[in-house]
C-alpha cells in the first residue's frame, strides 16, 4: 500500500525548487518509478511535488545550430517516436524504445528514467541493504546474477537506464536547477558510484531539479545504435548493453564512445575500447578486440559471470552491425 | 480440512435413464465445434464483468493479513494492543483469539500446522489479520502489531534438505514419507538388452501460478449461515473444507465464483485467507473482503515443485525401448505436497521395464498446489530430452522414434485399453503441417545466428472424476436457463456448456442464461481443473438438454396427437417428420405455457467400462538462438492435439496457445528465487523479476491443429480434456530445437540468457559439438 503523503504542484520553477529543498520531499515527474519506490517501502516521503505544470520543461526542440533540447518531462515515447531524434540520435531512440514497456513509456520521462533508483532486489525487497541504510550488500554472497561485474564496491548496482548510456555516448549534457542556481555539466558526470556514495545515483541534491538534456547538433558521417540484451522480450532491464556513437570517414572511425548498460552501478564508458577501434575499420579483429577491452577490468560476482561473455558478445554484434548499416 | 472433493468412492453415481442416459457422440454437429467467440466476451473486455475482487457488500470491511518475514522462526509474542486503537480497526485475529486453533496441512500423521501456527516454516505463513474500513486502514493496523520472533536456521535448497545435518522444517526430518517406488518388468535385464544407454540428470526450477487476478474472498454471515464469494476453480471444494474447518454443515455454508481471472491450480481448494476473512466477518458482524496482494500471492498459494530428475533410458538400434529409470527429488515446500513427476516415464511410450523412484523434501518455502498438468511438464523436460539424444544416437529422426513406440493401451493401468489415441497422428499429422523435414534437415549455420526445430510429445494421465449433474431449464418462450456447478475460470466454459445445450434444442446462444458455481443453486460439479471442466460437464449438460427435448417432444405429441416419432425440435419450433407437414413454435404449445417450464436433468454417468480417456498432444518449435548473446527466441510453434473433439474450435486454439505461452515461461523466463545463502526469503516475488513471458516472447507464427480420433467411447460429446496437453510438452519440444540449433543440451529449466552463455562457453573450451 502507498503510504500517505502530502502533494503539491507547483506552477514556477522557482517554487518548485523552493517546496523540493525541505526535508522528506521528494520530486514527482511521471511517478512510474517513484510510486512503486513508495508502495515497496524502499523510500519514504512526507510530501510530493509534482512538477507536471511547469511546461517549460516538456518537448524536443531543435536550436538555431542544430543541437537539441530536450526537456526533463519528455515521456520516452515522444523520444522514441520523434523523427529527427529517430534520424540524428539512433541511441537515445533505440535506448528509449527498449525501455520497460508501452503503458510506463508513455508515462515515464527522460528526466525520471535518468533518476530512477536501482533495481537490485535486494534494494527494492525487503531486505535491510546498505543503500538502503543497512549494514551490508546482500548481494556480494547473495543471489547477485543481475548485478554488476565492475566498478561495483560496498555495493553492487547495476544502474537500470537504458537511455543514461545511450546519451553518454551522444555527449549529452544535463542542466540542474537548484537552491544555488542553475548549472551544466556532462551527463558522464551526473552519475555516482558506490566508491564515492553508496547512497546515491547521482549528484542531484535536495532541491536540484533536472531541467533539460542538450544534445550536440548532429555531425556528418555520424551513427549511433543501442543494444540491449534482456531475459524477457520486453518489460525487463537489460543484463548488459552497449550504446555505441561512431563518426566515422571513408569508412575509419574517426571518434567512438561505447557506453555500456547492465554492468555498472554506473552508465560505464570505455575509453580503451574507444582507442581500440578509433582511427581504424571496423573488422572481426577490431571489434573482437574492442570487446574485450570491456571486460578487461572486470571481476564478476559468484552468479554472473555470464556477464564477461554477454558483453564481450553484445559489443562485438553492435560493433559490426553499425559497420554493416 | 479435508481438501478432496466429493467422490463416490467406488460406488456407481446416478445415471440419466432413458434415450439421454445412452447417447453417443454426434455425427453431425450445427454448433458444437464452430469457432465461436465467448458468450461473455462483451463483458469481460469492456469492464463490466464483476469479479471476486470488485464485490463490494454494504457494511464491507477490508482484511490485511500479517506475514512472517523469515523463512523459519518462531512467534514468541504478538502485541496487537496499539493495532487494536488504530481508527477503523473492528477486529483483531491471532491465534490466540478463540476459534482461530484451525488444523491445516494434513500430513500421514494429521495436521502438521494451524491457521497462525506460531511456527512458522516459511516466509509469508500467517500470523495475525485486522478487519477494517479501508484497506489502507487494514494494512497500517497490520503493520502495527508488534511480533517477537526467534528465528530459526532454515534451509531452501531441495539437495541441502536431505544432508542430515540440514535443519528440520519438521521435527523428524526433512523427508516427507518414504519415497515412493513403481516397478514393472526388470530394468537391469532391460540396459542389459540395449545397444545405447543413456543417463542424465535434469532440473526445472519453481514456478509460481500467478494468475492475472490474485487470490480474493469476501465472506458475509447471516445468523449462523455463512456466504462466501471466492476466486476460485471449485466452490464445492471450498464450501466443504470450509464448512469443516468452521463446523459447520454444507448446508450453512454457500460458495459462489462467478467472474474468475485464472487459477491455474492454485485455486482449486480452500485457502488460509478465506477463513481468516469468514473469522473477521463473524467477528466484526460486518462482511469482509480479502485480497491478497501480488507479493502474497507468490508466496502463500502454492507453486509448482521443483525437481532434480534423474533419467537412465535404454534402447536398441531397431528403436524400441528396454528400460526407463527415473529417480526423482522434488519438493513440495514446507508442508506435505506431491511433487511427483513419474507418470509419462510409466505410461506414454512402449516399455516393459521400468523403474520410478520419487522422494519429497521439506524446503522452508511456500506449499505446493496443483499447476497446470502438475509434475508432467517437468517429466516431459527429462524424457523427452532423452528421446531427443536416444534418436540421435540411433540415427532416427525424432518424430520416427516416437511414432514407432506408441502405445494403445495404458502400462500404469495393467494394459487398460485406451478409448483411442490420436499421438501417432499429432505426430504425423503435427510434422507435416510444420514442414519438420525440410527444418530439420537445413544445414547448420556457422554464423551467429542459429535456428533449430525440435519436437516433444506428451499425454495427460488422469480420468479425473465423472461426477457432475446439469439441470436445464426450458422456459415458455423457448429460452433457456443451464444451471452447472463449474467454474468458468477464463477458458470459455459457459461458452462451449451453452453451446451443447443450443445443438440438442436448437436455442440460440444470446437465449440461454447461465448459472453456474454456486454451491447455493448450482449442482454439483468437481472444480475446474485437470483437464476435466469439459469431459465431466458437457456430457452432462447434453443429457440434460436432451431430457428437456425428450420431455416436450412428448408433451407436444400428446397436443399434437401425433406419434413422439415423428416429431423434431428444429429452429426453436416442434416439427413433423410425415405428412402433413406442420410447424408449431415451442411458445405456441398449450402445455407448455400451463407448465411454464420444463425441466431437464443430466447426470454424467462413469467413465468408460473398461477403458480410459486420455488426451495426447505432440508439438513442434523452432527457436533461434543467439550465440553471442545467449537469446532464444522461439519463432515458431506448432501444437497437433487428440483431444477427442473440440467443442468450440476457438477455445480450443485459445487454451493451445495459453499452454504454449506457460510452456515458454518454463523453458525460458520464469523461476522463483530464494536468497538460499542469506535469508531464505523470495528476492522475486512481484511481476517484474518473476518473469512470465510477455506477447514479445511469443511466437507471431503459432498454428494448433485438432486431431479428432472421432473417439466414440470417452463420453457421449467425443472431447477429451485439453487445458493440460497444452503445456505439457512446449518446454521440452523448445529445449530440443535449441539443441537442434547449437549442440547444446539444456540440463537446467528455464533456458535463460545465462544459462545459455555459459553452456556456449562451455562448449567451445570442449570443443565438442
Ligand atoms: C516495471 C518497470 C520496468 C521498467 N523497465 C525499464 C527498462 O527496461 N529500462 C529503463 O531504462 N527503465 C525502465 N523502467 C524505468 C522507467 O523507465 C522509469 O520508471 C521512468 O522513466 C521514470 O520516469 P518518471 O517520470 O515516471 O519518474 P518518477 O517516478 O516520477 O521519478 C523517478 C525518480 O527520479 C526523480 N526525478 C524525476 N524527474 C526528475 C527531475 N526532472 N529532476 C530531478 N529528479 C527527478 C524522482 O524524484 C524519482 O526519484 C521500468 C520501470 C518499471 C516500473
């Protein structure tokens, strides 16, 4: 059962800011996530705001230099389904689409799926974990086939967006609102491991509210794709993915960013992997070599070391798919 | 409690005399077997077909049930003080509270627990419930009650059960009973005989009914009478435990299901909070529902066993079988519960020799109930995996192997004669329409991408009770009412009843109103389960129609002075079968409108004399599977089923297709997971981590074909039962196409993702293909 909580929708920005930076708050977009947090009991709240009125941050919108804006409040379907996102940034359309399942994707928004909280079972059960304020991981000698195969510690998340990755790769940015005024910063960097905070995902604090997504405009010669990989064909997180942005000349990779999802309490780029395939043809070797260089510092838990082969795996499929398209 | 239902033990039940108790099935039909949409369709999809879930009484309060979180602990003291002063809390049960001391789960020895027994053996078992105006206020009221537990250690894993070091879920051990052994012929002079002998051992995991509407009673009392709307397979088995469980006689106890959403088992018979919402409602003077949520609903009201099934098989290079040998370790959960999985090794191909040795382990988890063809999908994982390797091994294709090894009479029954079997041709028949050759013999792809098809065959193996008695009622107009005790629990069960009814008296279906599962003003019919709602009602209900046919035929002989011989019911009127030719509208008949009703009484009479009635099913799947990824996708699926006759060819296709979709969850996506190292308790109990297969998991190309063996025996409609075919062999016909496709065999259910990928890894240090 929901537990009782107050509501409140405010009409300006500034005052939403305002009611969020009070303790036992907590900031309601499509609530796909945040209710189901409630219900669980893995969160408590006094008081929602809801920030469904504030118009300004809803909607794709295209800038005079080609780069795109896309507000905090967009539901993945607008994403999903919009054209010039569908032509220019395959990821972030393909990572949208494959997210949960119709229903929730014409109510989640980009700025929610960016913030959701993790779905470790062990978080969202009824289990006493560290996140949660417990004394310790459940899922290091636990049932932990889901969980993450690198930069986990203390607490081993696997951050469950399938779209956070998908705009690594593109570069995008996210602009937060807050008590202390408004900011820009790489999505790349929004994002908080366990090894820094294990009672975060990422640097939004009481009050911050993500008001919009920049993408950078399109280049020329420029492909993107995700890939994600699930135990059941739809309504499921991935168990890895891998959202790759190639621009490429005369068929060399000119710049990549491979960014991977399912294996990482964090969105997790690889650079080296990057390096490997920059500056060459996509080939067998390349790609094969690219996606071992994504396992490379990976140290799987009892239960997932399937993990190793998947990635290694998905990598190399998207790798060639995107030099074949 | 007494959870069995009502039998005859042994004894004849009351047969329909006359024309109607001798009928045999139809030659033609003009209904029965068209594909026809369900008489409640409208309302089930447009929202207004009320459910157990949606009855809301005057004065109705809400139960919330609190739940043990440890999987094994002991309940040193419950305070429900500050509970009891919570606004709108009108009553408090615990086990303390008199009339609560329920005996439940009957062992050899009786009752091993009661309703709030304070020990509690798994995570979820009941220890108090609160009464109160919103559900909202039930739940709060709940979660203050203060309990002390002192935990105890458990132990979740079936192997671990058996160590004798291994914590007692009972006092006495972990070993519910001795195992139990079938013998027949010698199967070591049979491996003798062989020329390949082949021994494996296969495992399937837990799974959880789930069915889309969770568990749900509403209980009201009147006086000393106690009415009860419960989601459920079967009201008379309801209504009788629960009349012994409160001591009440049948008579004071009514139980009545109409709208259901799917039970699959685990709503055959009475549950724990049924009771608990009976004893709040006595207790608070006020009726009460309670449903349990998602979360309860995977822990409390049963699952499938998991198993760990040894099978050594025999065979000469000429293809027959000489010996089959299965050792099985399943556990049916803390209390005692079957999870056998023997028969199809016993009964579905020839062989003289074989040997089942099954045993049940406590687990501190949640009790087995039936689901869907309980134990037969585990066994067909094993055995029809092994027929897979058995063929290959001969050099046979599957479908060949198979079909040379029919039998036509039942080993487990001492060679009882089948009424007839259809599996020669649902192979046959089945193979072709798949194009099997040509799949199977396409050369093997190299690249990443790899298809297979495979074949699994199976049977169900139980004639199940042929008890039931439908009345029909004619009315003056000609209209109908049908008055069964079935449930319809979603597969089309008032559909194909009013069908039978419309073909013997010519009504059209939109004229005939149902009644049905109400243990107040129905008859009695066993609970809709085990492949048994058609096989035992519609026999029934024909001989009821045909009575009431019977009866007015006479009566408008004697009006029409004409001989009951030439005289038909056609198109709603009296007709002559000799000149002069005359046509008189039911409603135009003096004695029926001074009657105002006639009424017709169907008795099912026994099963066949000296003979069963057993379905057979064989099905074909291709899958491609994704050697990188370890994806199986099934892309194909085809399911040839002798189910006697299909009454109503849309249903029919309807249940193939569920079957199917449960048997996908099998072998690829579902298993209940417990946190066995740590906790024991369940890490997926909701939808979202407990993966049934969605419509993305499903193959678009599915194809169900009906083999009528025009089975003359079974019972006077020619059907015989198919809601558990269905399932039976999908899992096994999908593992076998993905060994067809990579090489690999699946030991383990479900085939997931990660089981796959590391099997692939496996197979490629080996290097052995
Ligand atoms: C059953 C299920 C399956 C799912 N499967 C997938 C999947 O496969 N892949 C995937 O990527 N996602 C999946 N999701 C997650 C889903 O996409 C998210 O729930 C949704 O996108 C969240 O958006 P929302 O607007 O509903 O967020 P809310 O529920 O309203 O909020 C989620 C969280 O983010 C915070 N928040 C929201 N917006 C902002 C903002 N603008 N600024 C600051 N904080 C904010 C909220 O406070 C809250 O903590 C699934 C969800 C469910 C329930």
């Amino acid at each position: 059962m929901i537990p009782w909580f107050t509501y409140s929708r405010p009409n300006s920005l500034k005052d939403a800011v305002k009611q969020l930076s009070v303790p036992g708050t907590r900031l309601h977009a499509g609530g796909t996530d945040l209710l189901g947090c409630l219900r669980d009991g893995v969160v408590a709240a006094d008081k929602l705001v809801s920030i469904s009125h504030l118009a300004e941050l809803r909607g794709i919108t295209r800038t005079g230099n080609g780069s795109v804006r896309i507000g905090a409040l967009t539901t993945l379907t607008e994403i999903a389904e919009h054209p010039y996102i569908m032509e220019h940034y395959a990821a972030l359309s393909e990572g949208a689409s494959s997210a949960a399942s119709p229903q929730l994707r014409n109510q989640g928004t980009i700025g929610g799926n960016i913030s959701q909280r993790p779905r470790c079972w062990y978080f969202r059960g009824d289990f006493h974990c560290l996140r949660k304020g417990g004394e310790a991981c459940y899922a290091v000698a636990g049932e932990n086939q889901f969980h993450c195969i690198v930069g986990g510690q203390s607490c081993f998340i696997v951050h469950p967006s399938d779209t956070a990755p998908a705009l690594i790769a593109l570069e995008a940015r996210v602009r937060i609102t807050g008590p202390q005024g408004t900011r820009t910063l790489p999505l790349e960097s929004f994002f908080v491991g366990p090894q820094k905070d294990f009672t975060r995902e990422n640097v939004l604090d009481a009050g911050d509210i993500l008001t919009e997504i920049l993408l950078p405009a399109p280049a020329a010669n420029h492909r993107s794709s995700y890939r994600k990989v699930r135990a059941r064909g739809a309504w499921d997180f991935a168990l890895a993915g891998v959202a790759l942005s190639v621009r490429f000349s005369n068929g060399i990779v000119q710049l990549a960013r491979i960014v991977l999802s399912g294996v990482a309490p964090v969105p997790w780029r690889v650079r080296e992997a990057e390096k490997i395939v920059t500056g060459k043809e996509i080939d067998d070797e390349t790609a094969s070599q690219a996606a071992a260089a994504c396992v490379k510092d990976a140290v799987p838990l009892a239960k997932n070391e399937y993990k190793l082969h998947l990635v290694r795996g998905v990598v190399e499929e998207a790798l060639l798919a995107m030099k074949q398209a | 409690m007494r959870t069995d239902s009502v039998n005859y033990m042994g004894e004849s039940p009351p047969e329909t005399q006359g024309q109607a108790g001798t009928l045999t099935p139809w030659e033609e039909t003009t209904v029965v077997g068209k594909p026809l949409p369900r008489v409640d369709a409208y309302e089930r999809v447009s929202g207004s077909a009320v459910y157990t879930q949606d009855i809301v009484l005057p004065g109705m309060l809400y139960g919330a049930i609190l739940r043990c979180p440890h999987a094994h602990a002991k309940v040193k003291h419950v305070d429900t003080g500050k509970a009891a002063k919570m606004p709108g809390v009108h009553g408090i049960i615990t086990d303390s509270t008199p009339g609560a001391n329920i005996p439940w789960y009957h062992g050899a020895k009786g009752a091993m627990s009661r309703l709030f027994d304070p020990h509690c053996r798994h995570e979820g078992e009941e220890v108090a419930a609160v009464a109160a105006e919103s559900p909202h206020q039930a739940w709060d009221a709940a979660k203050a009650i203060t309990v002390e537990y002192e935990r105890l250690p458990f132990v979740t894993d079936i192997e671990d059960a058996m160590n004798s070091g291994a914590p007692p879920v009972h006092e006495g051990g972990n070993r519910d009973g001795d195992s139990s052994v079938y013998q027949r012929g010698d199967t070591a002079k049979g491996f003798a005989e062989a020329d390949v002998v082949l021994e494996e051992t296969y495992r399937t995991s837990f799974e959880i009914h789930t069915p889309m509407e969770t568990h749900a009673s509403v209980a009201q009392w009147d006086g000393n009478r106690l009415t009860v709307w419960d989601s459920t397979q079967g009201v008379f088995a309801v209504q009788s435990s629960l009349a012994e469980s409160l001591g009440l006689p049948l008579s004071s106890v009514r139980v009545a299901c109409h709208y259901m959403g799917g039970g699959f088992g685990s709503k055959l018979d009475l549950s724990k909070h049924t009771v608990i919402a009976a004893l709040l409602a006595r207790m608070a003077a006020r009726p009460v529902k309670v449903t349990l949520t998602r979360e309860e609903s995977f822990l409390c009201v049963g699952n499938r066993p998991a198993n760990i099934i040894k099978l050594k098989a025999g065979v000469k290079k000429d293809g027959t079988l000489t010996a089959l040998e299965l050792t099985n370790l399943g556990s049916g959960g803390a209390y005692p519960a079957s999870s056998s999985v023997g028969y199809l090794v016993r009964d579905l191909y020839l062989c003289p020799n074989v040997h089942v040795d099954e045993t049940n382990v406590f687990i501190n988890a949640g009790t087995a109930r039936a689901m869907r063809a309980p134990g037969f999908p585990q066994c067909a994982w094993a055995l029809e995996q092994t027929m897979d390797a058995l063929a290959e091994k001969i050099g046979v294709d599957p479908v060949e192997f198979r079909v040379n090894i029919i039998p036509t009479v039942s080993q487990v029954r001492n060679n009882m004669p089948f009424t007839s079997t259809g599996l020669k041709r649902c192979l046959l028949e089945g193979a072709k329409a798949f194009r099997w050759k040509e799949a199977r013999e396409r050369p093997r792809q190299d690249g990443p991408i790899r298809r297979g098809v495979g074949v699994a065959a199976g049977m169900w193996g139980w004639e199940g009770e042929t008890v039931s008695t439908a009345i029909v009622k004619l009315f003056a107009d000609g209209s109908v009412n049908l008055n069964i005790g079935a449930s319809d629990i979603g597969t089309g069960t008032k559909t194909v009843m009013a069908m039978v009814v419309a073909e013997e008296l010519g009504v059209p279906l939109e004229k005939i109103q149902i009644e049905y599962a109400d243990t107040g003003t129905t008859s009695y019919a066993p609970g809709s389960g085990g492949s048994q709602t058609v096989v035992a009602n519609a026999p029934a209900v024909r001989k009821g129609a045909v009575e009431v046919r019977n009866q007015l035929l006479e009566l408008a002989a004697d009006e029409l002075k004409r001989p009951v011989g030439e005289l038909v019911l056609k198109d709603g009127a009296i007709q002559t079968t000799a000149e002069p030719i005359k046509k008189v509208p039911i409603s135009d008949l003096q004695i029926l409108q001074r009657r105002q009703m006639i009424v017709g009484v169907g008795y099912r009479d026994r099963g066949p004399e000296g003979k069963v009635a057993l379905p057979f099913v064989a099905q074909f799947a291709e899958v491609e599977v994704n050697i990188r990824t370890g994806e199986t996708k099934v892309v194909r699926f085809l399911a040839a089923h002798d189910s006697g006759r299909a009454l109503n060819s849309l249903t029919f296709e309807n249940q193939v297709f569920g079957g199917i979709a449960m048997g996908i969850g099998f072998a690829t996506t579902e298993q209940r997971i417990l946190d066995s190292r740590q906790t024991g308790k369940m890490v997926n109990a909701n939808w979202h981590d407990y993966k049934i297969p969605t419509a993305m998991d499903v193959p678009v190309d599915q194809t169900c074909i009906s083999i009528d063996p025009h089975d003359k025996e079974c019972n006077n409609t020619g059907a015989k039962g198919l809601g558990e075919p269905a399932t039976i062999p999908a899992a096994a016909a999908i593992a076998n196409a993905v060994y067809h496709a990579t090489g690999v065999r699946l030991k383990q259910a479900p085939i997931t993702p990660m089981q796959m990928l590391s099997l692939l890894a496996q197979q490629q240090e080996g290097g052995n293909r």
